[in-house]
C-alpha cells in the first residue's frame, strides 16, 4: 500500500526543546521548502502500480523517504550510517519527518524502496524541483557551466581469471536458490567456484617467481577457466528452462522470475567466456565487461598520470545559475549518462534535450576543453555567448575578462559539485590560462 505522508511528527516532547534544536539550519531550511511541495511526490505516486496503491502492507511514507535519500546524497552515507546518524541527530530527523517517537525505518526497507522506484523516479522528482523554483521563486538561468567526469563504480581491479572465478560463483548461487523451485529431478549447477579460484593462485605464483613464462602461463590457464565457465552456462541455461517448464499454475510468477535472473547471469558469464576467447586468440576486446555486479562499468581512459583507467561511467553535469558571476549558485538538471566511454560532444545532445524539457534558455555557457564550437553552436543554438576552456581566445577585451572570472567561478563551484555529490577522483581538463569567446 501506498503511503505518502505520515502525518503528524511534532509531540509533546518538542515543546520542551531549545528553539535552536527546533529550528533547521539554513541549507535545510531551504531544502525543506523546496521539498514540503506536494507535487514533489507525484512521480512516485504515478510509477506507483495502480493494483497495490490500496492494497499490501503500508510502505514508509515516501515523503519521509525522499529526504531520507536527499541527505544521503549530500553526505555520501550509505544506508547502515545513513540510519544511525539520523537516529542520532535532532536536526536531520526533523527535516526528515520523523518524530522523536518514531523508530527511523530500517536501512533494508530504504534500499528495496530506492531498488524498486529506480533512477527515471528520481530524474523526474528532480525536474519537479527545477519547476518549482522556476516557478514560485523566480529563478531566471540566464547562465550555465557543463562538465563530464567519470563515476567509478565500486569493483576491484578486473582480471579475466577473477572474472570467471565471480561467473562460476554467481551461476552457482543463482541455481541453488532456484534448486526447490525446479523440482528434485532438474538439473543442477556445479560449483566450479574453487577450480576457477586453484588457476587464479596459480597464476599468481607464476607470475611472483618472475620465470619470464608469466604469458604463456595467464593464456594457459585463462582458457581452462573460460572452459569451466561455459560448462557452467550451458548447465544455468537447462535449469533456467527446467523452471520455466515448471511455472504452471500458483507459484508461476515466482518460478519466471527466478528464470530470468538466472539467465541475466548467464549472459553475463557468456559475454566473459567470449572475451576469453578473443584473448586467447588474441584479438582486440571493443565492449569489455569488467564487473559480473555491475555490468555497466566499462574501462574509460583519461590520460592522468595517477590512474590512467578507471572503471565505471561518464556522467555530464549541467548547472544553471541566474547569472555569470563569480560563485554563483544554482540548480543541477538531471546528469547525462552512456554506457562506455562517450567524448564530451557526445553527451551534449542528451543535456540540450534536458534543458528543452525544463524550458531552460541560458544565454551563457562555460564549457570543459572536450567541446567543439560546432557541436555547441548545433545542439544548443540559442546560446549568445559559449566560453570552451582550452582554446583561442577571440573577442573584446572586457569579455574576456568576465569570461575570465567566469571561468574561475566554475571551476571551483563543478570541483565543489564533485565533491558534494560523490564523484571522486575527476578533475577538470584544460582549465590552464584558458579564455575563449566563441560568437
């Protein structure tokens, strides 16, 4: 069942506080005028089934959950310090609904409840946000600063041998979880888990001796690991259809779903066995798969001289500010993302769609060295004024110099940006003595 608001949360016990307890902070307080709109909710309430809105056991009011989540996102808690730091604190559990009375909801509850809204949810609830301000506190974005950076996901360094070894494993747990749902007489999955692993040390003891056969060793026992990994594809795929001969009557649903997972990792444990394959013969991998977890992480390369691979996405952040002034705050639209490694001008499209969905029409751009004045002047064309960090300065003097400081201002409020929102270990490009003025 649906719930959106839970009611009442000053009691008794609130009278007796300071006023400074019960007054938010000031980022709060803005944050929760923004947020107490109830059109802020009507994404949830729209993706919501329209079967269980009145019928199940009552979720946690999803007023409550949003800024459960809001805070999340400015600290960079996860879910486990994200509940106990607001059990603790006074300040955070008014702003986040939540009596003195009340218990703040498990952090397993928080993560099915994020699981099953997904990331369209929280776009959407985010556009809402930029129409509001737009509209009631008339916010005018004459300016705009856009910058990608990677977001790199939470895996270890990727190995083919420490991929089959995560293939076998999955396969392996997936199938025994499906093994009561297939019957007794269904084929099973062998856990082929501590082969995979025997290869991997073996490996790395070959490779420690320093023989100089380290090559031929890692090609050898890649492909016997790639063996053990398609024979454990081929035994997912028979139970996978076990189950889905089996889903008759009551239980259907639970025995197709249970299917479906298991041949989502099937593909998976596939797509690694072929890049085994494509080593082995040694032939160049394009699509590289570098997580069974994550399978949207790919190797991006940036050319820095700490790490010049990381894995995980691009994102493309977009803020628009009321003006070109030195720290000027403003709102971030929802980010644009692509799987792999996608070029500055490839995200733009995706961004300048964004913006013609929020009836957004800056007049002023600060863009990272990656763009080409073409691609701006095509994808967004309203723009009087687009300063592209890194290249030939052309225009008057006293442009310049605002561009100039413009310029400053972004690179501390997009670094600030990074920080605040989690994405670690970017930078901007091409920022050195760079003025541009492109008409």
């Amino acid at each position: 069942m649906l719930r959106l608001s839970g009611g009442q949360v000053e009691s008794l016990f609130d009278g007796v506080l300071p006023v400074e307890v019960r007054e938010l902070p000031e980022d709060l307080a803005a944050l929760d005028a923004l947020l107490a709109e109830s059109r802020v909710l009507e994404p949830v309430e729209r993706a919501w089934e329209r079967s269980a809105r009145g019928r199940g056991r009552p979720t946690i009011p999803i007023e409550r959950f949003v800024r459960l989540m809001v805070v999340k996102q400015r600290t960079g808690w996860g879910y486990e310090t994200l509940v106990g730091e607001v059990s603790d604190s006074l300040h955070l559990r008014r702003f986040c609904l939540i009596a003195l009375s009340e218990r703040v909801p498990d952090e397993s509850t928080i993560r099915k409840l994020c699981r099953r809204l997904g990331p369209a949810v929280v776009e959407e609830i985010c556009r809402t946000v930029i129409a509001g301000a737009l509209r009631q506190r008339r916010f005018t974005p004459r300016a705009a600063r856009i910058d990608s950076t990677v977001v790199e996901a939470d895996i270890r360094y990727p190995s083919d041998l420490g991929l089959a070894a995560d293939a076998t494993r999955m396969l392996a747990r997936e199938a025994a979880k499906a093994s009561g749902l297939a019957g007794p007489d269904a084929p099973r999955v062998v856990d082929r888990t501590r082969a995979t692993n025997c290869r991997l040390r073996t490996l790395n003891r070959t490779l420690a001796r320093r023989t100089g056969q380290g090559k031929k060793t890692a090609l050898r026992l890649t492909g016997e690991a790639g063996k053990l990994v398609a024979r454990s594809v081929a035994e997912a795929r028979r139970v996978a259809g076990r189950l889905r001969q089996r889903a008759r009557g009551r239980g259907a649903q639970t025995k197709l779903a249970a299917a479906q997972r298991l041949d989502e990792v099937a593909d998976r444990a596939d797509k690694v066995v072929g890049q085994i394959a494509q080593r082995v013969a040694g032939e160049k991998i394009t699509d590289r798969l570098v997580s069974m977890s994550d399978p949207d992480a790919r190797p991006i390369r940036k050319g820095k001289l700490g790490q010049p691979t990381e894995f995980g996405a691009v994102f493309q952040l977009c803020e628009v500010t009321e003006n070109t002034r030195r720290g000027a705050r403003g709102l971030i639209v929802p980010a644009a993302s692509q799987i792999g490694s996608p070029n500055e001008p490839d995200l733009l499209p995706t961004t300048a769609t964004e913006l013609d969905r929020l009836a957004l029409r800056p007049r002023d751009l600060a863009l990272d060295g990656g763009f080409f004045p073409a691609s701006v002047a095509q994808q967004l064309p309203g723009c009087e004024r687009v300063f592209i960090a890194g290249r030939q300065s052309a225009g008057s003097r006293r442009t310049d110099r605002r561009l100039a400081r413009y310029r400053v201002g972004c690179e501390g409020r997009i670094s600030h940006l990074k920080r605040r929102y989690g994405l670690k270990r970017s930078r901007l490009k091409g920022h050195q003595g760079a003025r541009t003025w492109v008409a």
